[in-house]
C-alpha cells in the first residue's frame, strides 16, 4: 500500500514537476550560446560590471539605467553567486534560473503540466533566446496575481512591490491593485493596515538606499517620446500610414499628445468601471478587477507612445493567471502568447539579430501586424463581460 502511494505520488507529483523542470533546462541549454538583442551588450553587461566592480547602491548610479534596483540586485546576486564565470554565463544562469522558478511556480500553483509548459514556451523567446530582463520579474508578479485571487492581500503587496522594483512596468495597473487590496482588507483593517505601513516603510527605505539614481532610473523609463520603440501598436501603425520609416523616431507634439489623451481616457475609464465593480461587489474578489487590470495594460501597449517591443510580458502573465481560474480567458491568454512573441521575433528574430531590412515591404508587414494589436485590445475587452456575470 505505502509503495503505491509512493509510487502514484511519484507519477503524479514529482514526474510533473521533473518534466516541466527538463523542459525548461533544455530551452535554457539549446539557448545558452544564442546572443540575445543589442540590450546585452549595451545594457546589462555593462550594468552587471557596473554593480561587479563598484557594489551594489554605487554601481546602480554608476549603470544609470531605466530600471528599478531590483534588477541590479539579481544582477548583483548572480554575480557573487558565480564570482569567476565571464558576464555572458552570469546573465543566462540568472535568466535560466528565473525562467525555471516561474515555470515550476505555475505549476504549483495550477497543478497543469500544460498549462505551466504552455506558459514557459511563451517565455522562452524573451528569456532564453533574447535575454530580455522581464523574466526576472516573472515570480513575484506571479505570486502577487494569485495571491490576490486567493484573498491575501498582505502577500499580493509585498510581492506586487518587489515586481516593481525589478521593473516598472507593473505600476501600470498598481491603482487597480489597490482597489482589490483595499477591499480584501475591509474585514480586518488594523492588521492590514500595520502591513501596509511596514511596506510602506520598507519601500521608502530603498527610495532612500538608491536615491537619487532610481529617481533617475523611473523617469527615464516613463520618459519615452518616440511613436514607438518597436511595439507593434496603434502609434507604430500610425507612423507607418503617415509615411514615416519603420524605426524608432521621435514623435511631433501635437500626434504624441493626442495618442496621451487617447491612453488616458480608456486608463481613466477603465479605471472607474473597475472601482464601481470593486464597491458595487464589496468582498474583494480579484477574479472581478483584474480583467479590467489586463485590459489597462493593453491599453497601455496599444495607445500609448514609447512603448517597447517586449511590454506584452506583463499582460501576457496575467492572461495566463486568469485563464488558470477562468477558461474563458484562455483564447485571450493564448493570442497575447502568440502576438506577444510575434512582435519580438519580426524586430529580432530567434538570435537578436534583425531578420529583415527596414524597407517599404517592412513597413507594410509591420502595419499590418500592428493593427492586429486594435483587435487583441477589443478582444481583451469582450472578456470584461465575464466580470459582469460574477458580479451579477
């Protein structure tokens, strides 16, 4: 009896999770001697000697890039941890780590093998074969989408903040967080509250260990003017109809403040239904927020301007959690996977290095995909219904 139960626990349990960790060791393996985009070079190789050489709180000033201290601190971290391998191998351990936690967590979290592979080759692309950075903050986003659909809130904003301080992008739907947070903290409000003020704390002690460098670092991540930093969306369409050539420009005032108003009025709108649900509901339920959470963080990569070609990771994670939950979510989840990857692949290929030449024929195919990106927004609208009828 004892050895069968060992036995299925084996076949059930840990074989899962021997798989999904095999399949993420073997894309990290086939990917290791792949290049990544010019950001290695140009960024994190130089931000990880920075943080080598001069420490962790100086050689952030020192990097002056656009992303928050968390990133150097795993940068750091992986470092100390690998004190004589060359930079290369540091940054793909660290991506190879980070890419196997996340896909294990969802399985975790899930119990579905094909769910939690179907989420690391969504990944893989970015972390493994690009080297994007967004893998770094893969877990605690994870952990803080489930923990608020589980009703903890506590652990939802810890982990919410740590994404944050891995990278920015995550602030974006930080108000509808706090919509969710605030009313799964009703019933206890003194515990949560001497929480949320540890936090608070804990945050403003960071501010203060980097500053003024992650000062520097937010508002050059928000600073962008450019149609588009190679997304495929609304502003990249409009620049290619214009007449203007598939790259990276700087857009005229007048187009860039109406594509502002334009991701304003949608965020503001979505915003308000998402508080009216929250009241109107009035327990908390993250399942009824955080589609209109996704759909904000689509309207952030369609509308506004500035957005870069890997900004689809978040609302990609979130898909993916909802979906866990919802299966109504799944045909959303599965398009921002595909889309998602697509953007990467047409400005950089499997390697980093750009498979086409930026001509009239670019131009077109990119426009094209571009006004997919209006579709994908409207499909992630029609999902808002399904908020609705839990409401109702």
């Amino acid at each position: 009896m004892g050895r069968s139960i060992l036995r299925a626990t084996f076949r059930y349990g840990v074989g899962r999770y021997g798989v999904a960790a095999l399949a993420s060791l073997a894309v990290s393996w086939l990917s290791w001697h792949v290049p990544g985009t010019i950001d290695v070079e140009t960024y994190w190789l130089p931000w990880l000697a920075a943080v080598s050489r001069y420490g962790l709180i100086e050689g952030f000033t020192v990097a002056a890039g656009d992303y928050p201290p968390g990133a150097a601190s795993l940068l750091f971290l992986a470092r100390w941890l690998l004190p004589t391998a060359d930079g290369m191998t540091v940054l793909k351990a660290l991506l190879a780590a980070a890419q196997l936690g996340s896909t294990l967590f969802v399985l975790a979290q899930t119990g579905r093998l094909a769910l939690s592979l179907f989420c690391l080759a969504a990944v893989a692309l970015s972390a493994s074969m690009l080297a994007y950075l967004d893998i770094l903050m893969a877990i605690p986003l994870l952990v803080a989408f489930f923990a608020a659909l589980d009703r903890r809130p506590i652990l939802s904003a810890a982990a919410f903040g740590v994404a944050c301080l891995i990278k920015w992008q995550p602030l974006v739907v930080v108000p509808f967080m706090l919509v969710i947070w605030f009313e799964q903290a009703r019933p206890e409000p003194r515990r949560h509250l001497a929480a949320a003020a540890l936090l608070a704390i804990v945050a403003g002690l960071v501010a203060w260990m980097f500053w003024p460098a992650i000062w520097s670092s937010f508002a050059q991540a928000f600073g962008h003017v450019g149609w588009s930093a190679h997304a495929l969306n609304f502003p990249w369409f409009v620049q290619i109809v214009l007449g203007y050539r598939p790259e990276i420009i700087q857009a005229p005032g007048a187009p860039l403040l109406g594509l502002r108003v334009i991701f304003a009025a949608l965020y503001l709108l979505l915003l308000g239904a998402a508080i009216w649900m929250g009241i109107r509901r009035q327990r908390g339920d993250a399942m009824v927020i955080m589609p209109f959470a996704l759909a904000a963080f689509l309207a952030y990569f369609t509308f506004a301007a500035g957005v870069h070609e890997n900004h689809l990771f978040g609302p990609m994670l979130l898909a993916f959690v909802l979906w866990s939950r919802n299966p109504r979510f799944r045909t959303a989840a599965i398009a921002l996977a595909i889309f998602a990857n697509l953007n990467l692949a047409v400005f950089y290929g499997l390697t980093g290095a750009p498979p086409f030449a930026t001509g009239p024929a670019f131009a077109w195919l990119t426009g094209i995909l571009s006004a997919f990106s209006l579709l994908l927004f409207a499909h992630v609208l029609s999902r808002l219904a399904v908020a609705r009828r839990i409401v109702e």
